[in-house]
C-alpha cells in the first residue's frame, strides 16, 4: 500500500480532498506535508500467556582466587599504580596489581633508624651494666680479702694481747662482716638494676623490630601476586560499575582482581524486579554466548536471590540475581565476564484475560495501563510473556489501550 493510501484510508473525505488540493497547487516541486499516524490501540481480550522470558547476564567460575587489598593501608587506603590487562594470562608470582608504596617507604626507612639507634642503645645499655655489676662485683671481693684478714687478726687469743687491742680486733672483724653483707646486698641490687634496664631496652628495641617487620610485610603485601597459573579478571570499582584501573583508591579488603578456576563455570543472570515469580528453581533454560550465538548450552535455574537489588550504584533499576548451571563447559571459548543470554520456558497459561505490554507501563509505583484516550488505569497483573501480560484486576475485556511506539 503506499502512502497517499494510507493516509486515505486514515482520514476523513472532506480532509483526503484537502489534502489532494494542497498538493495540486503545490505541484511536483511543493515541500512534503508531514501527517501524524494515527495511534495503534489493541482490545483487552482472553487468550494464552507463553511465558517465555529472556534474561541477560554472564559467566561466571564458581571458585576463583581473589586478589584482596591488604589490610594494613590506614584510613587513606592506597591508589593503585600499575594494574594487568583484563583477560592476561599469568603464572604463580607474577605481580598483578601494584599498590603506592610511596607514604609506606618513607615511613620504613624513619623505622629502619630507629631500629638502628635502639639496637646501639640496646649494647651500650647492656655494656654500661655489665661496667656496674663489675664495680659491685670488686667491691665484694674486698670486702671479702678485709674480712678474711679481720678474722685472722681476731683469732689470736685474748692472753697474748692488750685488752684494748683485742677489742679493736673484734670490732674490726664485726665491721668486715658488715661491710661485706653491704657489698653482696649492693651486688645483687645492681645485678637485678640491670637485668630490669636491660630488659626494658630490649623490650623497647623489639618492638621496633616487631614493627619494622610487619612494615616491610606490608609493603611487599602491596604487589599483589598470582597464587597460581591463570586468566585474570578485574573487578568492578563498586562505585562507577566499572573495571578497577590506575590511579583508583581501594581499601582493606576490597577485592581487586581475580584468577577463576575456568573448570568450573555458572551463569549469573539478572531477572528485573517487574518480573518478579516469573522463573523458579529448577527451571529449564537455554543460554547462548553473544560471542557464540549459535552454540546454545543447557542449563538448569540453580538459585535465586530472595530480595531485588541495584546492579549498579547510581541505577534505579533493581533485579534478582539468578545463578543458573551449566551442562557443559568449554575452557577455551567460556570466559568469566563473557555476556550470555538466556530463555527461560514455563508451561503456557491457558485463557486468561491479557492485554499487549506495548499498552502497558511497567515500574515506578506500579503497573498502569495506556488506555486509548490517553487516561493511565491502574492495573493488577499476573503472569507476563514477551507481548502479554495477564490482567487480573483494573481492566474488562473489550477495554481499548494505546500501544506505545511507532505504527
């Protein structure tokens, strides 16, 4: 049909004779008169609902090793400043994330002095001690030679000398004795100053030593380095739903990268939240590879998440996330992060009243239906397909709705 007929066939005759004037006087060389199609409506009825529903989603391992910040970054974190390519394959060592080191470098070499000065402090303590003990050490051993004479003195008898000096003798010999419990009381007192000085330096010295080592830990934990042989996958930033790249901040904990264990591959599918009951649990499904169309994969719906959540920080949109089996895996063409498509199947709903989704509006407060006057119904609905949806509240059958998009 062309396109004088379908605006014929659309209007009015006194408004098709217009029109045919208008182009007559504008002749072959008038400028083209843009008409409105009228708008497409479609009746309320009662038919079959073929849920068939088609989810996005992508692959996913069901183990991998995941490349964590560590967790000795501060309340800063630390920016990263070299980073693998997406998808590179590594070996078991090999550094995969670089972290700034440049705050924790300048730290470990003020660490390192101190640890230095404290090792020194630690010696000259230790020698200034022994240099103590020495002292109280030879002052026993005298006490012990004027003891010894004092009880050699005093041993002679009382007869064979002058009252006097045998009474200067003995108390002699009893300050001998006196002296040398002083000297043994001061060595064991300084023995212990010492053991308690010495003590409280190395104390002071490992600490240092303690910190130092858990500061060179922390910055080699700043490479962070394949556990093993693999493919890696870095993570989304979880802000801008985006690859992690150089120059972003991480902090303790937040996961990187990641090496999957490519033997073991699920599908993570998002079902929108309008959609909600639409699949189960054991359901069937057929997933295909946008990168391998033509290949479908078997698969089975292994789990559903209970509650509708954001996919990305700043959307409005939430969904179920879905975790779907596989029946077979191909290492070489099924990647994580590959994009996958899957149709899901159910048992048909047999005559039910359905009303097109192209006459519906889905979301925001609720479903509402375009009716043809432009109005907006308010509507309850059940089961959805691709083109229906089943109506079981807010519509009669013989109600007309306004189909959204072109003619």
């Amino acid at each position: 049909m062309t396109r004088h007929r379908l605006i014929r066939s659309a209007l009015p005759v006194g408004a098709v004779a217009a029109l045919c004037a208008v182009a007559a006087a504008c002749g072959s060389g008038g400028a083209a008169i843009a008409v409105d199609p009228p708008a497409r409506t479609a009746k309320v009825k009662r038919g079959d609902i073929h849920p068939r529903f088609l989810l996005t989603g992508e692959l996913s391992a069901r183990n991998a090793a995941k490349l964590d910040a560590p967790p000795d970054l501060g309340g800063r974190g630390s920016s990263i400043t070299w980073i693998a390519e997406d998808g590179s394959a590594v070996k078991a060592g090999d550094p995969v994330v670089e972290l700034d080191r440049s705050a924790f470098a300048a730290n470990l070499e003020e660490k390192h002095k101190d640890l230095a000065q404290a090792t020194l402090g630690l010696v000259a303590q230790k020698a200034q001690a022994a240099v103590a003990v020495m002292d109280k050490e030879i002052a026993v051993d005298r006490a012990t030679i004027t003891l010894k004479k004092a009880e050699i003195d005093a041993e002679v008898p009382k007869s064979l000398r002058s009252l006097r000096e045998w009474q200067e003798f003995q108390l002699a010999l009893k300050r001998a004795r006196t002296e040398l419990a002083r000297a043994k009381s001061e060595l064991l007192a300084q023995q212990r100053a010492a053991k308690l000085e010495v003590k409280v330096s190395q104390i002071a010295r490992d600490k240092l030593a303690r910190d130092l080592h858990t500061s060179e830990t922390a910055l080699l934990a700043l490479s962070l380095k394949a556990p093993r042989n693999g493919i890696v996958i870095i993570s989304d930033q979880p802000w801008q739903g985006r690859p992690f790249r150089i120059g972003d901040r991480v902090w303790p904990g937040l996961t990187v990268a990641s090496l999957p264990d490519l033997s073991q591959m699920k599908v993570e599918a998002y079902l929108s939240d309008t959609d909600s009951g639409a699949i189960a649990v054991g359901d069937a499904v057929t997933c295909r590879l946008d990168a391998y169309p033509d290949l479908p994969i078997a698969g089975t719906v292994e789990s559903i998440s209970p509650v509708a959540q954001k996919r990305r920080q700043q959307s409005q949109r939430r969904a179920f996330v879905v975790d779907i089996a596989i029946d077979k895996v191909d290492a070489k063409r099924m990647l994580p992060g590959l994009s996958v498509k899957v149709e899901a199947a159910r048992a048909p709903i047999k005559d039910v009243l359905v009303a097109p989704r192209a006459g519906l509006i889905l979301g925001g407060d609720g479903p509402v239906a375009l009716l043809a006057d432009g109005a907006l119904a308010k509507v309850e609905l059940g089961t959805c397909d691709a083109h229906f949806c089943e109506i079981k509240n807010g519509l009669s059958e013989g109600d007309v709705v306004r189909l959204r998009g072109g003619p």
